[in-house]
C-alpha cells in the first residue's frame, strides 16, 4: 500500500486544534487524563505506531494467542485463570507499509469479580488501542457481548477469535460460531470470527502408566494470515481513524461541558431580552415602533448569544442570521408579523377611538397589550433557541476541529466509510446535545 501524504497531515491539524482549545484552569484539571491520553494517541499518529490489544475473560487464553503470534513464550501463562495482573505491550517485529511499529498488548480478564480495578485496566486499554482482538473460548456470554457493544460505541474495529477449537470436532466449531453469530448485536453481525487453537494440548500416557497433558504447536495460521492483512491495507488508516475519533470524543465532553456551564447564562440572557421586548410592545401602540425595536433587541440578543458560544457575530451577520431563522420557522416570520400587526392595529384604533368614547376604550387595550407581550417573549425565547443552535453548528462547521476532520476524511476517502461500515463503528453525525441548549 502506498504512502498517504495527505492523511498524515492530519496528525498536524489535530495538533494545532489542541493548541488552540484555551481551556480554562477547572478544564485541565478535569480532562487531565483525556488530555494526556490523546496527546499520546497524536504522538503515535506521528510516528505510524499502532496498537492491537488482546481482550477477553479471564482465561481465554489472550497471552498464549500473543506468545503464538510472537511465535516464543513471552507473555506469562498460567493454568490458574487470571495470571495476567496488568497491561504488558511489547513490540512485534513484522514490516507493514505505512506503519513504523505495532505494540501487541495483553490485559487482565474483564470478569475478575475480585478485582474490578484490573477489569477497567482492561477495558481503558482496549478503548485506546487501534484494534481489538476479542477471544473466546466458547459460545460468547453476556459479559463479552456488554464488552463489544462499549468497543463498537466507542468506535473500536473488533476481530472476534474463537480460542481452544482443539477441543471441538470441525461440525461442532461451525455449530458454534453460527450460535456466536446469532448472539451478536445486529450492528457487529459483519464482523469476522477466526477459529484458533493458540496453545493446544492432548494427552500423553507416560511410561509409568499416568497421564500427562501435553502442549502441541499452535494453530493460529489462518488468523496470522487476517491479522497482517488488515495491517497492511488497513493498519494506517485505522490508525488515523481511532485517533481522530479519540479527539472527537474529547471535543464533545468538552464543548458538552461549556454547554452545561453556559446554559443557565444563555436562559437568563433570553430572559433579559424577553422582558425588554415584552415591555416596549405592551406600552407602544404604532407598529412600526414595535418591529424596529424588535429587530434591534434581536439582533442584539444574537450578537450576545454569539459571545457566549465564543463565536463573534457582528450587527450585520447577526441580522443575516436572523433573516435565515425567520425563514426557517414561521414564528420568527409570518406568524409573528400577523400576530403582532393584527394586535397593533387594533391597540392603535382602541387609542384612536379614546376620545369618542370618554377613555372606555382604552378598557380592551390591555388585554391587547397583554397579548402582544406574550408573543414577544414566546418568540424572544424561539429566537434565542435558534440562534444558539445554529451559532454552535457554524462553530462546528467553520472551524478546524476533530468533527470536521473526520467528515473531511471519510467524504474524500471511500476507504474510511467502507471501514466504518465493516467494522460495524457508527458514524455519528450528531454535533452536540440539544438538550443543553436554552
């Protein structure tokens, strides 16, 4: 596979973006491990090293499959089920195009009920690796199924292995793959199931009558065979892939945390303009008046809202803005402006009859006013949800950030969709949560 200048510039746009992040002193204290994670992940982008980690349940036999894959004991084994007691990544001297080395890494078992501590050390190395390798060593259970289903949310590539089919007749090994197919999520029923036997053993009648289990060469042939091919055609962009996801899974926790924190600011802003709106309307009979003053409080709310959201409008971009939401909701435009000139006019013929009719009626005017000061402030309130969705959807779209890149990368290059869609990883194109909106 030939070398991709392009995609490796991305590492440098992820760079800059992180620069530029101007977190506050609580944001770095907060996202301290994030942080440190992903500038590990850039670091590896840069430098073409991936990461394949080995996961499972305790004793499935993750670091006999690396020992095979190294081809010599270097992962400690046991017959006691939970030997492995932390993350062990050693490098694996095979050249791939694209790539400058690959770590292979064994981890704990992810169903130590006497030691959570070692189960999250697993799942935290699986989520910042490139590629998973999941083993079994039966019909998958409900605990590997909750396991893939936070690596496929995560955007993690999986290759599902099924370890020990020394033990197995072949009509067995396929009745039980199909079971392990049934059992998937429907988002992981694509992926690929290698069948292996990484440290087989059978047993051996010794001269003094007992009977000794022996181990015999492993049979991880066809897996190793996957294995480097998805490295080589695939390694670099994988590497790609994770680490821009990683950094959008950043973004969004911290754009989803300044929402938070700017979210009761942003209502009492919307609050703040409501009432001025709401107030000039009720006291002021002549339209005109009403839909200049309006515009301007609008305006001006969407140039404060703008601040807010760190992404500065000026009076005409503001009104623009306004212009395109009014288009895109009828109560910013035609049904407000009937509400309120019907309203206006008959306040302003309420006024204009006063004279005739001794003050009388002046009586229905309130009511009139009342109304027009609900519409203001309902439409003030619409305004302002607007206008903070779409000022963060342009903050996304207008500047360089994990999102955009990743749209970027996967709308020029077919490989990456083709990967999502095997991989079983969701796309997500969801930019922000809108229930932190005003």
């Amino acid at each position: 596979m030939r070398s991709q200048p392009k995609e490796r510039a991305y590492s440098a746009l992820l760079k800059e973006w992180k620069e530029c992040l101007d977190l506050s002193p609580l944001e770095k204290v907060n996202f301290e491990g994030e942080i440190q994670a992903l500038s590990k992940q850039i670091c590896r982008l840069e430098s073409r090293h991936l990461r394949v980690v080995a996961f499972g349940r305790v004793g499935v036999g993750k670091s006999s499959l690396l020992n095979a894959l190294f081809g010599k004991k270097i992962f400690a084994t046991d017959i006691a089920h939970g030997f492995t007691r932390e993350v062990k990544g050693i490098q694996w001297n095979h050249s791939i195009a694209n790539l400058k080395s690959i770590e292979l890494i064994d981890t704990p078992g992810i169903n130590e009920i006497a030691s959570p501590d070692r189960d999250c050390l697993a799942l935290e190395a699986a989520l910042h690796s490139d590629l998973v390798l999941l083993i079994l060593d039966s019909d998958i259970t409900s605990v590997e199924i909750n396991a893939l289903q936070i690596l496929i949310n995560n955007g993690k590539p999986v290759l599902l292995i099924l370890n020990r089919c020394d033990q197995w007749e072949s009509n067995e090994i396929e009745k039980l793959v199909q079971s392990i197919k049934n059992r998937l999520p429907n988002i992981a029923k694509s992926i690929a199931i290698e069948t292996i036997s990484a440290a087989p053993r059978k047993a051996k009648i010794c001269s003094n009558g007992r009977i000794h289990s022996q181990e015999y060469e492993s049979d991880i042939y066809s897996l190793k065979n996957t294995l480097l091919n998805i490295l080589e055609n695939q390694g670099y962009n994988l590497l790609t892939l994770n680490t821009l996801r990683q950094a959008d899974s950043f973004h969004r926790s911290l754009k989803s945390g300044r929402l938070k924190r700017r979210q009761s600011e942003v209502q009492g802003l919307i609050g703040k303009f409501a009432t001025l709106k709401a107030s000039g309307v009720a006291v002021n009979p002549i339209l005109m008046f009403d839909l200049a003053a309006g515009l301007a409080l609008d305006t001006a709310l969407v140039i404060q809202l703008s601040k807010i959201y760190g992404f500065e409008l000026k009076g005409a971009s503001a009104r623009k803005l306004l212009q395109k939401l009014s288009i895109h909701n009828s109560l910013l435009g035609g049904v407000q402006l009937g509400i309120q000139c019907t309203l206006s006019v008959i306040q302003h013929l309420l006024f204009l009859a006063s004279p005739f009719t001794g003050g009388v009626s002046l009586i229905p005017s309130a009511p009139v006013a009342l109304a027009q000061a609900a519409v203001a402030i309902h439409t003030t309130k619409i305004t302002g949800r607007l206008a903070a969705e779409e000022l963060l959807q342009n903050s996304y779209r207008s500047l360089p950030n994990p999102t955009s890149i990743l749209r970027k990368l996967t709308r020029t290059n077919s490989q990456m969709s083709q990967y999502l869609l095997s991989w079983g990883m969701p796309n997500n194109k969801k930019s922000f949560d809108k229930a932190l909106l005003p």
